[in-house]
C-alpha cells in the first residue's frame, strides 16, 4: 500500500476527505491556523521534478521512447522530467515500484507491451495488475521489429538464414531481453514458422542481448531498430527483414518479411506512459496532452524516424483500449506457445 504523502498526513486532522484532483490542481482554501500546509496544497501540478520509470537498462526499447520524450516534456511541463533505470526481474521491479507509488502525477512508468500484456499471461503468483493498478496516460511509440542476425553468419537474405537454420536444427541461438519478452515471443513464433527449432538466451535488457549477436556469440535477435540501426549501420550486426507491413525510413534498404519470403510474420511492440491507479483525472488529460504536444514537435518527430519507431498519438482512453486489448490478444499468443516463467 503505498504511503502517505507528509503533507497529506499533515493535513489529514484538517481535511481528510479532500480529493487529491483537488489539493494538486485547483486552487483550495486552508485554514489561516496552518499557512505552511495551505501554501503546499494550493501549489498547482507539477511543481517538482516528475520520475519516469523505465523497466529496462539504457540502449533499449523503452529506454529510447523514455528519452524521445524526457525533454519535451520536460519544457512542456515546465519540471525536469528524470528517467530512472530500473531492470530486473522481467521488469516487474520498474512496474512494483510505480504501482506502489503515490498517484500524484510525480511517478510514471514507461510501459513495454512485452511486460504489459506477457507477464500476467507468464506468472500465476504476479503482484500486480494491469488492468486494475496502472493508468494509461498515453502512446509513446511503436516498434516494428528487425530481424538482426551474427556478422560472420555466412548469409545475406533472410531466405539464406532460414535455410541456414533448417539444416541445424537446434543449433542456432537467439536472444531476448528476457524471458516473455515480446523478442522471446518473437523467437518462438519465428522458430515455428520456419518449422525448426532454435534455442532461446534470456538477457538483462536489449543492448547486451545485441552485443553478444554484434559479438558472434548468438545468431539472431529480433528486437526494436532504434537498439540496434547503429550497429546495423556499421555493419555490426546484419540486418535482413523488418517484421511489418512496411519498410521504415531509418533502414530503408531492408526489406519487409513478406517481401523477404516470410508473409505473415509481423511483430510490433508499443511503449506508453502509465500511472498509478488513483491518479487524478485532471492530471491524466494534462500529461497526455503534453505528451500529444510533444510527439507533433520536429524534435521529437526526427528522432523518432532516425531510431525506426511509429508516432501514434492518442488519448488516454484511446491508449487504455489499446492496452487490455493487448493483454487479451498477446495473452492468448503466450498462453496458446506455452511460454512460462514459473
């Protein structure tokens, strides 16, 4: 259960059946006995820095579309906006720590869709629910995926490395930033759709899960391109189809997989802002809008083509829909691949 803020506790003798919409947002009346406490309340939001949780190390998925946005948001909001590094268990720990937070506005998470939706479907004893205990606030970006194979792999087109893979089976590796992960899921569909088995290497986030590929320790990931187009780009890992239904701009050479030979494999991931349920209504809309406002500036419109995700904004409601729809369609996906984690 997540504790008091001091000033609410303060102020819980004086009011403690005031809507926290209306402490933060609007301005409230205090007694003239407890100026201090009226001066806290009456502050409009935000008036300190704003956490943004990110279950991932630094080089990821979720850590660009955290830094897509950190500074417009920052000038928008008109607080800094700090990025918090928090991997670890599946991400489960970055998630716990927003769940348990205050839902004051000051604590956001930048939700993988991976986690969303695959960990509830993965984990009987989870502590949390995603439905029931985040918020949606907004779209950040989605992610088609690549599919980046070992530079000293013998093979240039994904037909090459399909074929490759069939005459060993079970010998190739691919890796994931971790078990359930949308890349995992992406290596058990791809290892299905090609009819041969392949072995799975769980890894503490994307970026060492595509060094060791960079490295010629692991055969292939499939993961987000704004992890991996530099090293692509420098010709350290291969890059050999992007899973949509469109080339992307960041790589525009490479081609889609039903263009390579494999129609049908699609995998796309999403990256949103949530809160803390109990969030106030008034401070979802101002946090979305300034998330809309954010994603329509040339900033953040450049850098996101340049790492290869999608700009999508929406409401919030629009990304809650979005988000229990995922956990009911890649839910099924996990449950029906038999991907556990207990």
């Amino acid at each position: 259960m997540p504790l008091m803020p001091r000033r609410a506790l303060l102020a819980s003798t004086l009011a403690t059946t005031t809507a926290l919409a209306t402490t933060i947002l609007a301005p409230a009346f205090a007694p003239a006995f407890a100026p201090g406490v009226a001066r806290a309340q009456t502050q409009p939001w935000p008036n300190r820095p704003i956490t943004l949780v990110v279950p991932n190390p630094p080089g990821g998925g979720s850590d660009f579309a955290a830094r897509l946005y950190q500074d417009a948001l920052t000038r928008l909001l008109g607080v800094q906006v700090v990025v918090d590094n928090k991997p670890g268990a599946n991400g489960n720990i970055a998630i716990q720590s927003v769940v348990r937070a205050a839902p004051d506005g000051y604590t956001l998470l930048m939700q993988y869709s991976g986690y969303h939706a695959g960990n509830p479907a993965m984990m009987k004893t989870l502590s949390w629910d995603p439905n029931r205990d985040l918020v949606a606030i907004g779209m950040a970006d989605v992610a088609p995926h690549g599919i980046f194979v070992a530079p000293g792999l013998p093979v240039t087109t994904l037909a090459e490395f399909i074929a490759y893979a069939r005459a060993r089976p079970g010998q190739l590796n691919y890796s994931s930033s971790g078990n359930g992960s949308i890349q995992h899921i992406a290596g058990v569909l791809f290892s299905q759709a090609i009819g041969t088995p392949m072995v799975h290497v769980p890894y503490r986030g994307a970026a060492p899960a595509l060094q060791d590929v960079a490295g010629d320790r692991v055969e292939m990931l499939i993961t987000t391109p704004s992890s991996a187009i530099g090293l692509a780009q420098a010709g350290k890992v291969r890059a050999l189809a992007i899973a949509s239904a469109a080339r992307i701009g960041a790589l525009p050479e490479v081609p889609t997989t039903a263009e390579a030979g494999l129609p049908g494999f699609t995998v796309d991931a999403w990256f949103g802002i949530f809160a803390p349920a109990g969030i106030p209504a008034a401070i979802v809309e101002r946090l979305n809008r300034a998330m809309q406002e954010a994603a329509a500036t040339p900033e953040v419109r450049r850098r996101a083509e340049e790492g290869g995700v999608l700009l999508r904004p929406m409401s919030a409601a629009e990304m809650d829909a979005v988000a229990r729809r995922e956990v009911e369609v890649l839910g099924r996906t996990i449950r029906e691949a038999g991907i556990t984690l207990e």
